[in-house]
C-alpha cells in the first residue's frame, strides 16, 4: 500500500519479438479503450491480471474493431474485413486464449469467427476471475463495502447469447455482499437497450428509452449497487441513473472494478 | 359396406384437398432461399426436448403446463384417430385392440385427457375472451386472428365431446348387447350412466353420430389448419426439428461476401478465383422470394402467442417493433405474392415488396438484437435472423442505414473502432497506471 508500482502494460508485438507468445491476449475492445467510463474497467481488469501475475498481453494498436456492431447493423461486409484482419493478427502472434471484458467480442470471437477460420479459446473476464477464485488464486475480501446490497444486470451476449448466467454472480458472491435478482433476470433479463447498433444511434419512436425502464427495474430491488460486465450495459446504465437522479444513491460498476476494489489493487 | 363407402370418399374428398394445399405450399418453398440441414442426431434430440417434452412453454409454468397436456393427450387420443381410420376403411371395429395391455393404456388416457382437454379449452376460451392478457392484443392482432383462434379452440372442444360421446355409447351398446368390450374408460363410464335410460336403437345412433361427427370433424379440422395460424398443429414439431442449434449468439455467415472480402485483403489471389462466375443474388431481404426456407418454415409454424413481443424490450417501451408480426407479415406477403411468382416467375413484380409494405424500416432498426424473442419462443423460431437479412438488404444494397449508423461504419473502416478516435490512441487507457501492491 505504501509504494504505488508501476505498471507496464505488456504489448503482444514487443513480447513476441522477444520470443515470448503471452498465454493470454486480453482484448480491450473500442470501448475499453475510447469510452472514458469503461476506461476504468480495463484499467482495474489489468491491475487483477498483475496481480495474478497472468502471462498476457495486448494487441495496442494494432487492435481494431471486432466488428460485432457492423453484423449487427446488417454490414456484413465491414464485419468480414474486420474479422479476416484480426484472424490474420490473431495468427501472427499464434494467439491461442482471448480474454475480454466485452460481451459482444467474446460472442463474435467465440461463434462466429470459426466460420472465417479463427478458433480461439474465448474467455470473459468474469469467467476468468470465476475460474481464478476456483483455483484458490483470486480471494477477494469478504468485509468489503459490508451491508450493501448488489444487483447483477446480465448481459444479453453472456446470457442468453452464451447461456453464461453462473460465473458472474459467483464472483459477485465472493464479495460477501447481500446479492439480490431483478424480477427479470437470467435467461429472462431485459436488454439495457444498447445492442444491435442502438448505442450508436437514437432509438426509435416509443414511449420510454429501454435502458429507463431496465434502470427502474434495478432500482426497485433496492440495491446500492449494480454490477454488470459489458460496455454496453454500464453506458446505458449509468445513463439511466443520472435521468433518474439516482447516481448519489446508486452506484454502477463492473464486477472486475469490484473485484479490484476488494483487493484494494 | 356403405358405411365404409361414404368413409373412403369423405376420406378420399378429405386427402384431396389436403394434397391440393400441400402442393400450393411446395410451390412456396420452392421460391424461397435454400439452407442446408446439418446434424440430424442434435435436431432429434432438441426436437425430443423442445417439442416433445415441451420445455420452452414452461418458461410460463401454468399455462405452460395446461398446453404441455393438450399437446401430450393429442398424442394420445391420435393414436386413436388412426386406429378410427383403419376402422372405417376395412369395416372393422377397434382394429388396433391386438396392441394388448398397449391399447387399454392408450385408450384409458385418450379418455381422460378428452375430459381435460376440454377443461383446459374453456379456460383457454375464458382467457382469450373474458380476460385481458396483453400478449394477445397488438397492432398485428385483427379481428381474424382472434376468431381463428376461437374456431380452432371450438373444434378442439367439439372433437374431446365426440370422443368421450363415443367412448360412453360404445360402453352403452356392449351392454345391451350383454358382449365384452375393448378398452378401459375411467371417465367414459360414468358419463355413460347419464344415457343409459336409452333404448338400444337411440344408443345405437349415439354411438354413430358421435362417430361420424368426431372423424368428420378431424378431416375438416385437418383441412382448415394450413389455412389457419393452428398449421402450428402440424408444422411446429418439424419446426423445432429445422431450428437453429446454433448458440442464439451466432448470425450466419454470409459465405459469398466472404470470396469478395477475400479478394479485397489480397488482390493477387484475384486471377486464381475468378473462374467460377456466379450469379448475383441480392444481399439480405427486400421480399419474401429472398427469405430462407426456414424463416417461411417459422413463419408458418408460428400460432401468433406472442410471448415473444411481450418479452421484446423494443415492444415494452412502445417502439414500433414486434416480433410476432414480423413473422405474420412473412407469411402474408408468401400468400400475396406467391401466386404471381408461380405463374410469371422470379420477373413477377406488384411493386411492392415486404420490407416498407408489410414491415417498416422503423421496425428492422428498433431491435437490439437481445435474442428475448427466440429465447421465449416455444417452438424455437428465430425471428432475429430474419432482421438481421433484411438489415443487411438496406445497408449493403441500400446505403439506407439511419444516418448514425453510416458514421460507425465509416468510423470502423478509417480508424478501427465505431468511435471518431484514432487507432494510434488505443493505448491511451494504460497510461500512469499504477497499482497498490502486488500481494
């Protein structure tokens, strides 16, 4: 605690021109790089994967679009050349593990580049930490933020995309908190509204912004606290706690950044 | 023998009808879009869970349960139906009895379940009548729909009735005739005690009319369901068995944008791959001859229940979306425009087409593709591939994406990222990290 380390985030080019092919490529996502919010996200998911001491390393920029968005809003074009282009960076460094934060990347890496010839093993960071609390590495401290109560919000891409309902909620039980569920929530969870493309654009004409009617229903749980593990879903969510007058009351953030925060990393 | 006679023709006139339909309906495939079916041993085994154990329709677990026990005892009392047909063709009587200890089960439970079967029907009439369930209304909804849905659900009332008529009247004349009978009947048999002041020649004509009433019944309920939203009857077993067993996650992969994308990344494989010249097709969907077999397939196998527009996040908060009519609307414009395509083929134009006449572009981009329709679907219809196509049409044919949309795509291609921010700051995030201790 006394002496802050610096930390060096390795970059996949610099380690593979040592001869070193990193376990892990931690894929940061547009997001996870551009969005000041989920800035954070990536920062505390490397400070974790320090403190693990986790032999990865990332793509910097050479990183570049998924592509997810472009399929989604119907580019399949886009979405091809940007999948093939990674495929080929992937390659290059003989990339065999993927890990991200990003649930639409970890969806499109794990099912639909087979199809152009990538086959990754695709890890979500809170599959990861799952996995890492399992083995006995990753303990996070139970006293933390004690007395609060949390809600997790699942990601339409973990959840129904990749039936990915357990690992979050394990890590979110390592933290010792009172957990409670939203009336819709697992396979029946409301979208936060930002997929297919809607982030990007105003929605259309209806009688309420769907990240409202998703950010009324955290907050009728109760919780001082939502955690999610998506870009998508912290944007929209953190949205709808400031249209709600609710962001002194109730705080959003990613489960990596709570993991992060209980070791006081 | 004229019993048999006028059988074989109601049964013949029965058939006809039903193969005049059933070659209307492989015209319309034929104009649809192939889809190779792969994996049968994984489609049998999800065809076992989500149809035949009903799985999905317990997501609501009372309702779900009273249409779980329709669906099993129309097994059931079907395996009666057919043993109805043989009778009839050869004269016979309760032909399939040699089944044994097989036959009294199948027989004993036919007969209960016709009892609930109509209970559950009433309940079911109650709710679509009396009850205001939201899933049932909708702007697709009209007034055709509803009454559909009450025909098929009187017929359905009327065959259990026929049945359980039968039974109690077959019961009645064994024993007047003082002979044995086939078969146990655990509801049957009471209900038989209410007509038993009946003479012989009245027992006799019960049995008969309730008879005939019941197969005449099957045989223009069988007519009227692929004309009706209840073709779900025939069509969502195989329904299930065509589905997707992909992760919901997955959008297929369009393989002749691949050869193209290709050959744009490496122009010197141009000259090696140019030989094979294939025709143009259109990218996505603009009309329904460029819907996949499938997609027309859940189009059909659909019975408009809705529960995938009530868990649609776009339709809960009012938006201009629902999936339910997407696949009405595939199905519709199949009827309008298939007649045209058959007789002019694929040059047939009305000037219209599915996308803007039938579904509006407000619509294709209210989605978040959140896959809460397919998922709540019972009989696994994928309603946002069908999106997903005819995205693809607007943009790649198109340039007519919503203006935001146009500025992430050229975004991606300039700098990587749906963002205005140069690729040369992706490491911007690392910069004074610091951390606290490591262990």
């Amino acid at each position: 605690m006394e002496n802050k380390l610096r930390i060096e985030v390795p970059l996949m080019a610099d380690r593979v021109s040592q001869g070193k092919f990193p376990e892990y490529l931690f894929w940061v996502g547009s997001a996870g790089a551009f969005d000041d919010r989920y800035k954070q996200v990536s920062r505390a998911f490397v400070k974790i994967l320090q403190y693990l001491e986790i032999d990865y390393a990332v793509l910097g920029t050479e990183e570049s679009s998924s592509g997810d968005v472009a399929r989604r809003t119907g580019n399949e074009m886009l979405f091809q050349m940007q999948a093939l282009m990674n495929i080929d960076i992937f390659n290059t460094y003989e990339v065999k593990k993927i890990l991200t934060c990003d649930p639409h990347a970890y969806n499109t890496f794990k099912n639909e580049y087979p199809d152009l010839g990538g086959n990754y093993e695709v890890i979500h960071h809170t599959q990861f930490l799952y996995d890492q609390i399992k083995k006995g590495s990753l303990k996070a401290n139970p006293s933390f933020l004690n007395g609060k109560k949390l809600v997790y919000h699942d990601p339409c891409y973990l959840g129904r995309a990749n039936g990915e309902y357990k690992a979050p909620r394990k890590v979110l039980d390592s933290l010792g908190m009172k957990r409670v569920e939203m009336p819709r929530n697992k396979s029946f969870a409301l979208c936060c509204g930002a997929g297919g493309g809607q982030m990007f654009k105003e929605a259309e004409k209806g009688d309420k912004e769907i990240f409202i009617e998703r950010t009324e229903e955290a907050i009728s749980t109760g919780a001082d606290i939502i955690a999610s593990a998506c870009p998508y879903c912290m944007v929209m969510l953190t949205d709808g706690l400031k249209y709600k007058n609710y962001d002194d009351k109730i705080k959003n953030y990613d489960i990596a950044e709570l993991i992060a925060m209980s070791l006081d990393l | 023998m004229i019993k048999q006679i006028v059988f074989i023709i109601s049964l013949l006139l029965t058939l006809g009808v039903f193969a005049f339909t059933l070659r209307n309906l492989i015209l319309k495939f034929k104009l649809t879009r192939p889809k190779p079916v792969r994996n049968i041993g994984k489609r049998l085994l999800i065809t076992l869970k989500v149809a035949l154990l009903q799985t999905k329709i317990f997501r609501k677990p009372i309702i779900g349960l009273m249409h779980a026990l329709v669906f099993w005892g129309f097994l059931v009392i079907l395996i009666g139906s057919v043993e109805m047909l043989v009778d009839g063709i050869f004269g016979l009587e309760h032909s399939f009895r040699f089944l044994g200890k097989f036959y009294d089960v199948i027989i004993a439970s036919g007969d209960v379940f016709a009892l609930l079967i109509r209970g559950f029907i009433i309940a079911f009439l109650f709710r679509r009548i009396f009850m205001h369930i939201k899933r049932f209304s909708g702007t697709e909804m009209k007034k055709w729909s509803h009454q559909d849905a009450n025909i098929a659900l009187a017929m359905i009332f009327f065959l259990m009735m026929t049945l359980t008529g039968m039974n109690s009247f077959y019961l009645l004349e064994a024993g007047v005739h003082g002979h044995e009978y086939t078969g146990v009947f655990p509801v049957s048999k009471y209900i038989s005690v209410l007509f038993s002041g009946l003479s012989p020649r009245a027992i006799h004509l019960g049995y008969e009319i309730n008879w005939w009433a019941h197969i005449l019944t099957i045989f223009v309920f069988a007519n009227y369901l692929p004309y009706s939203k209840h073709f779900h009857v025939f069509l969502s077993v195989p329904g299930v068995f065509f589905s997707k067993l992909e992760p919901p996650g997955k959008i297929d992969t369009m393989e002749s944008i691949t050869k193209e994308v290709k050959l744009m990344l490496n122009p010197e494989t141009a000259f090696a791959a140019s030989d094979d010249e294939e025709v143009a097709e259109r990218f996505g969907v603009l009309d329904v001859e460029d819907v996949s077999w499938m997609s027309y397939f859940d189009a059909l196998s659909c019975t408009q229940c809705g529960r995938c527009t009530a868990a649609c996040p776009a339709n809960i908060t009012g938006k201009n979306l629902s999936p339910r009519k997407l696949m009405m609307d595939v199905r519709a414009r199949m009827n309008e425009k298939a007649p045209g395509l058959i007789k002019d083929g694929q040059d047939y134009s009305d000037n219209k087409s599915l996308i803007r006449d039938y579904i509006s572009e407000e619509e294709i981009w209210a989605c978040t593709l959140c896959n809460a329709c397919a998922q709540e679907c019972p009989v696994n219809i994928d309603q946002p591939s069908l999106i997903i196509q005819m995205r693809r049409f607007l943009v790649m044919e198109e340039s007519s994406a919503p203006a935001e949309l146009n500025s992430i795509f050229s975004n991606i291609e300039n700098n990587g990222a749906p963002w205005q921010f140069s690729q040369e700051d992706r490491m911007n995030w690392a910069e004074d990290l610091t951390m606290n201790s490591l262990k």
